[in-house]
C-alpha cells in the first residue's frame, strides 16, 4: 500500500516540468530526479526519526537554515573584478554550509549533517546529538501543549561534507519531493 | 545570595528540565513507534494484494515512459560540469561556468539583479551562430556607465563566442573569451562553453531539447 502511495506520489511530481528530490529510507538515498530520470544521488549513512511517521505524499521545501548560511557578495557598481582574476567573490559550492536543517511542510524537519572527519566536525556532531536528544522532546511536548499534530524530526548522515554541500546548493527553496519510508523497514 | 539557595534553584530548575524532557519522550516514543510498528488495517486479502500489486506495477511503468529517452541537456551548477545524454547515457561532459550568485543594486534605483543560473526544466528556444551580446542595462550599470539611448551601443560581438542556445528569459548557453574561467561561478546567469564543446553541444541539439539545471 504505501508502495502504491510512493509510485502515485512520484508520478505526479514526474510529470511536472520541474525537478523533485525523493528522501528514501529503504534504500538509504536521496535523490534529485526528473521525469523520473535520477541526475543526482546523495548516499546515506546514518538516519534518526523522531515523532510521528510521514504520510507517503508530495510535501514542499519551505526553507533551508544553517548557523553560517552563505551571503551573497554584493557588486559595487564601477568596481568590477579583473575578469581574468581568480580571486573572485563567488557563491560557489564550498561556500555552502555543510551542516544545516531543511524545513518541509507539515512540520518536518530534517537535519543534514557530514559524516564526521575532523576534530571540528566531530565537536560539531557531539553538539548536534546533544540537541537532538534535548529539543525534539521539548518541541514535541510544546506542539502537543497546543493541540498540533506533533512535528517529525529526521536525522540524517552523508557520506562527507563535499555531498552535504551539494545537497545544499541542489535543494532550493519550493523544492517539492517525497520522504519514503515503508513501515516494514 | 548564598552559595545553598542557588543550588537549590539550580537544583529545582533542573528537575523541572527534566520533567518536560520525559514528557516530550513519552509522548514522542509513543509517536516513534507507529514508524517500526506492523501495519495495522485490516489484513489485506489475497485479492486485493494481486490488485495492488498490479497497479503498482502500472505505475511503476507510466514513470518509466516519461523517463527521458531522446537527447538532453543536464547542468549540474555546483560542479560547473554540462552533461549531454542520450536516455541514460553520457554522450559528453563539458566543463562550464555557471551564475555567480552576485548582486548589483541599481545606484539611487528600485532594480536589483541577482546573477543566478536559473533552476529547474527548460528547453532550447533558439540556436543562434556568431551571437551578439545585446548588453542589458545592469551591464551598464555594472560598470558604472550610462545606460545607452541608442540601441545600437548595446551590441557587442565577438563575446559570446561561435554559439548560442537560448533557452528563455535572455539566458543562454555559449561561448566565452574567459576559459580560465571556466569551472567556477561566474557568469550573470548564462552557461558558458568552451569552443569544442559547444560546437558539438549546439550540432546536436534542436528546437525543444530538454535542458535540466540544478
């Protein structure tokens, strides 16, 4: 049944003309497809869930939020750059931040974080657990408090920061897409 | 205040933490468990299992029909990198330069231009060969020039380079003088080429090619 709801879901999104992401569970992938062709593909290594499941049905991207988001330079008008000058202020990938929350509609929250490498990134990873076990709970009991649906929060681990990065600069604002996870898994 | 009074508030103030902590748990685990819990409904009958088991197989199938299959264009503006396929083959991969992400605000003006490659589906509109560039007026401004009453002092030649696809809105994909450039963002919004690529990009591609940006 909720295969069924997954290829209708997909299916509308397939025919738009317009790209969607699929966060799916079962094959631990997020993908960013059109027309049902896959152009990008995000490994996961590690998933966490919080509160209640997720209908299987097509949800938007409300927004992206990173503790250092990336900030546009702004162009001073009779002052361009050396067009040969590789030392450009561009918004470029490695500008994107690598750990960050995406807000979906229907109060979803999924975290994106890298698979830790360095010291930094691990005192940021202990930081997020730290969280994760402190706030859902709290939220939970606040949205509860006010009679709403309570909110899912989704935990999730990439491979490393270039893939979290990519993720970030692919998924725009008004994205829509799919989160698939089958109860049986 | 003594060193025990604030202890105790410490103390109380903790233990009240907590109490909210395992609210929030119990009434989360409760929520947690309906993702790893069994289905629930009533037992699906054979039947209507073959039935659903059916359908998905049609679904499956009408997603598999709208799958690209002729020739298209991916741009993947993170790593600067065009593909050109064919279904699920890369037929070339060409290095480009993409948007900058910039923004100029019009001097003493409402205008403001952010100079992003656009995203989502798009298809060729237009193939042009020697393509002038018809400066637009942030060009200008860019610059900190007047913007030109004379159309004619908008046109620039030789900028472009031997190609342009046009696929809406004054974007393109072309040529460009500025090759170093190439695999970093740069551009007001269009795709730049370089020469060889380009040419066998815009050989190959027609009115109404499918063009993918991400």
């Amino acid at each position: 049944m909720e295969e069924n709801q997954y290829l209708e879901a997909e299916l509308g999104l397939a025919k738009a003309p317009s790209l969607y992401f699929i966060f799916d569970f079962k094959e631990k992938s997020v993908y960013l497809k059109a027309k049902g062709t896959i152009f990008r593909e995000w490994e996961i290594r590690r998933i966490r869930f919080w509160g209640n499941p997720v209908p299987v049905k097509s949800f938007l991207l409300i927004k992206k939020s990173a503790l250092f988001p990336p900030k546009r330079k702004s162009i001073k008008p009779g002052k361009s750059e050396e067009k040969d000058n590789f030392e450009l202020e561009v918004l470029e990938l490695k500008d994107m931040p690598s750990s960050y929350t995406l807000s979906i509609e229907g109060d979803i929250v999924v975290y994106v974080r890298p698979k830790t490498k360095s010291f930094v990134s691990l005192l940021r990873n202990i930081g997020h657990s730290l969280r994760w076990y402190t706030f859902p709970p709290l939220k939970t009991l606040w949205f509860s408090l006010k009679k709403k649906r309570s909110y899912t929060a989704i935990d999730i681990l990439l491979a490393d920061e270039k893939d979290a990065k990519a993720l970030y600069w692919a998924f725009l604002d008004g994205l829509k897409g799919i989160i698939y996870r089958p109860r049986s898994n | 205040m003594p060193k025990r009074v604030i202890l105790i508030i410490g103390l109380r103030v903790l233990l009240i933490f907590l109490v909210f902590e395992f609210a929030g748990y119990y009434i989360g685990i409760r929520s947690n468990s309906k993702w790893k819990s069994a289905v629930t409904e009533k037992k699906i009958e054979a039947k209507s299992l073959k039935e659903i088991q059916a359908k998905n197989k049609i679904l499956a199938k009408k997603i598999k029909s709208l799958s690209l299959k002729g020739v298209y264009i991916v741009i993947d503006t993170a790593n600067n990198i065009l593909y050109f396929r064919k279904g699920n083959e890369v037929i070339l991969e060409a290095v480009i330069s993409s948007g900058s992400g910039d923004i100029l605000q019009e001097p003493g003006g409402k205008r403001k231009w952010i100079f992003d490659t656009p995203r989502g589906e798009f298809y060729v509109k237009s193939k042009l060969t020697e393509p002038d560039w018809v400066k637009p007026d942030w060009a200008f401004i860019e610059e900190g020039e007047n913007i030109p009453k004379d159309f004619n002092q908008r046109i620039e030649s030789g900028v472009l380079g031997d190609y342009g696809l046009g696929f809406g809105e004054g974007y393109f994909i072309h040529g460009t003088l500025y090759t170093r450039l190439l695999g970093r963002n740069v551009t007001h919004g269009c795709i730049r080429v370089a020469d060889n690529d380009l040419k066998a990009v815009y050989r190959a591609s027609s009115i109404g090619t499918k063009i993918f940006i991400y």
